[in-house]
C-alpha cells in the first residue's frame, strides 16, 4: 500500500511538477488551499503533509496546526519561497517535520519524503509491536477485582481462541475497545494486525469506502486505488466501533461480507477473499433497533454469536478505588511526577461519584488530579470541580468510616463475640475492600507499614484469598 501523499501549494504548477514527480511511489492528492486540504484530511488518513507557507490569505503554518490535531495526524513538511532560520524555528515549532527552502530541488524532496515514509513506517510498526507484545493488549490492561468482571474475564479467555464473530455492548467509556484487543491479543490472530474502525466517525458517504477500499476513478477524487480497512485487516482481527450508528445500504453490504467472507472495492465488481476475525461494539440497544426497523435483524444475528455486556462503573463500585491508583501510578510515569497517591478525602469523592462516563472519565479525573498535584497526596482540590462538589454520600459509607473525623477506622461484622486476632483481620480486610486492594494506602489508612501488612496477610492466607 502506498503511502498517502497531500500536497498543498496555490501555485499550479508546483502541484503539477510535484504529482508526476511523485505518483509512482505515493499516492499523491493535490489540492491549492487549507479549506480543501481540511477536507481531504478530514475524509481519508493521510500519511504525510506537505504545504507551502503562503496559501493566498491563509497560511501553512495553522494547517499544520490541524493536522497535529487529527486522530492519526500525519508527518507534516513545510515548504516556502520566504524561508529563514526563524521562519524553520516556528515551523517546527508548530510539529513540521522539515522545512525546505523554493526553488525545490526534486532529488532532496524525494530523499526528505522516503525519510518521512520510512520513519512513519517504523512508528506504525512499532505501535503494532507494543500492542502485540505489551501485556496491555491483554487481560492485563482490564483492571477489575469486582464479582461482576469475572464472569467477563473468563468468557474473554474462553472465546478469544475461536473464530467467533464477538459483539460487545456498553455504556461510553466502559472500555468495549479494551475488550476487543484484549481478544486479539489472546487469539491464534494476534500476529496478524487489530484494525479500529470507529464507525460514528465516518459519514455514510465515506463509510463504504473506508470499510472496503475504491478502485481509481470510483467516484470524484479517486485518483488512486485504495484498499479498505477490512482488507487491511486480512489475517488479524477488525473491530468495528459503534456499529449501530451505520446506515441501512452499508449494513446489506456488510451483511454480505459477514455471510461470504469476501469484500469488492466500490467501483469494481471482483470478489476479495478476507480472512478477517470481526469484533463489533454498540452503547445502543441494537435489539431495541431491531423492533424499530433501524438495524437489519440478519445482521444483528449475524454480528451477535457471542456477546459480552460491560457493566457501568456504577455497578462496580469496588473497582473504582483500584483503577484510579492504577491511573494516578501511570500517569505519573507518564507525565514524569514522583509517585503520588490519592489522599483517604480524595479515595471518599471516588467512591461516592456515580462516573456517567465510566473508565474513560475517571482515568480523565485521575490525569486532572496527577497534573495539579503539588506534593506526593492528590487531594480533594487537586480533583476536577465536579467531584469536590459531589458530597460523599455519608450513607453510602461504612458507618465507622463516615463517623471518624480521620476516616480511619472500619466498621466490623456484627458477630457478637470474636476475639483481638479476628478483630484485626476484619479491620484489614475492610481497610483492603474500602481501597480496593491498594496495599500502600491500606496500610496507611491502618496506621502500618506495607512489609507489616503482607505479613498479617500472608500468615491468614484463606482469610485473605481474594487479595493475594
């Protein structure tokens, strides 16, 4: 596949001298402005960029700036006929890649593009790499010690070797994608490559080519055959996101791939065998749509063989402790801060917060409160505004727990009689449930130290099973 070359420059004869330059070994666009430019870029991935400076009154330096904002934002090349070190300094500045001077000598663009290329190539590579081999790709990444993700884990193992077609379904943010890569990585496909496809992004007029690629002269702009995503995909799994939102003509057509396991570029009539594992998600009621005509039903059972519901994070509170220590260690690592942990008024906001949208927004929460964080505790102000004005539901609390000025006792069962040793083993495990099995900050909410907490742990290995 050809890498996808847009160049950008109001003068004709520049574009033109570049395109025959360069079709041979892009696929190249050409366009004379920043408004068609955007357009382009909007409708189809575009690996690298190259405008000039000046584009009548608008200028490349704020096309750039769009392009960096893209999802997939390409390698951009800034070219002009004005150029000076301060000119290059701000180009770079706004994410160029390079700065080339005009007149353009066409044997250094062709070397400066093959660089760009090869350089974008590896970084694909290595994304494909570290999702491969990266535990992340697998149960790994899905944090949850909660009884409802158990039954999830294990039908993740028990389906991820098949060649079953999985629908997941959702509430936004509860990490539906996680699930799907999670499948991938554990299935015989995971050499072969995961292709996302978010289908709420694209506009039905770009669905069909997106999903299964145009031939040259397909339609207006096709200058270029294009293979799909489900091509792309060929060995490897698709995961089709927010599969409610296509329309009826692209469901046949899908149908049709689902039934056939074959695809055809729009504009030609030749059958493509694809060996594609199809992974799909919904945060819609696609049953519901079904009865009102809006989602084909052969489709619906074509995509439903198997089945995965992600539970909000509401209904499993016990996670979210755990999760968000998870969030605040990495994202520490990632923003190069010293290890900090959540403070017990902080772990309270969590615990009463309802999420409406669900891991996303609390790992969003948790980037806010590492950002703003000053010392080595997150605080309540250090959390977004949101949560320090949702009060902890007292109610909701251990009774102990709410009654304490210091948060740090926990209520015990209501065994009538039971002696010291059990007393603390209850404490412990209500300190490990009320963290969510964070040993760091249970210790601290017990008043010991970490060593001293595993070792009670470890001397009443049953009594506390579910947290070894």
């Amino acid at each position: 596949m050809l890498p996808v070359l847009l160049i950008v420059d109001d003068e004709k004869s520049t574009r033109d001298a570049l395109r025959l330059a360069l079709e041979d070994d892009y696929e190249v666009y050409a366009v004379s402005n920043g408004r068609a430019a955007r357009e382009l870029m909007d409708s189809e991935p575009v690996d690298i960029l190259l405008t000039d400076l000046r584009l009548g009154g608008e200028s490349g330096m704020e096309l750039i700036d769009y392009a960096q904002g893209l999802p997939q934002p390409p390698t951009s090349i800034m070219m002009t006929a004005y150029g000076s070190a301060d000119t290059a300094a701000e180009a770079r500045r706004h994410g160029a890649y390079y700065f080339l001077t005009k007149p353009l000598n066409l044997d250094e663009v062709e070397l400066l593009l093959r660089r760009a290329a090869h350089t974008r190539s590896l970084e694909e590579r290595n994304r494909e790499l570290t999702t491969r081999l990266n535990p992340t790709g697998g149960l790994d990444s899905m944090l949850g010690d909660s009884p409802q993700m158990q039954p999830i884990f294990n039908r993740i193992r028990q389906v991820a070797p098949t060649t079953a077609t999985v629908l997941i379904e959702g509430e936004t943010g509860t990490g539906k994608e996680l699930v799907a890569r999670a499948i991938h990585s554990l299935s015989p496909r995971s050499k072969g490559r995961f292709v996302a496809v978010n289908c709420a992004a694209l506009s039905p007029q770009l669905m069909e080519s997106e999903l299964f690629g145009h031939e040259k002269g397909a339609f207006t702009g096709a200058m270029q055959r294009r293979i799909g995503r489900f091509e792309e995909a060929d060995g490897g799994t698709i995961f089709l996101d927010e599969i409610g939102e296509i329309d009826i003509p692209t469901q046949v057509k899908l149908l049709r791939v689902l039934a056939e396991r074959s695809i055809e570029r729009v504009g030609s009539n030749e059958p493509i065998a694809v060996t594609v594992r199809v992974v799909a998600a919904t945060n819609r009621n696609l049953a519901e749509m079904v009865q009102q005509g809006t989602f084909r039903l052969d489709l619906y059972q074509r995509l439903n063989v198997i089945s995965i519901h992600l539970p909000p994070l509401r209904e499993r509170a016990g996670d979210v402790v755990l999760m968000a220590n998870a969030f605040v260690q990495e994202l520490c690592r990632e923003n190069n801060k010293e290890l900090a942990h959540l403070s017990r008024n902080s772990l309270e906001l969590l615990r009463a917060y309802s999420w409406p949208g669900n891991v996303r927004q609390l790992r969003t929460a948790m980037e806010h409160g590492v950002v703003m964080c000053t010392g080595t505790s997150i605080t309540p102000d250090d959390l977004p505004e949101y949560l320090q004005q949702n009060e902890p539901d007292r109610a909701q609390l251990p009774r102990s727990v709410a009654q304490s000025p210091m948060h740090t006792e926990f209520e015990l069962d209501s065994t009538p009689m039971f002696n010291l040793e059990y007393i603390e083993r209850q404490t412990i495990l209500r300190a490990l449930q009320f963290t969510g099995g964070n040993r760091s900050v249970a210790a601290e909410l017990l008043g010991i130290n970490r060593r001293t907490l595993q070792r009670k742990m470890a001397e009443a290995r049953d009594f506390f099973r579910e947290f070894l």
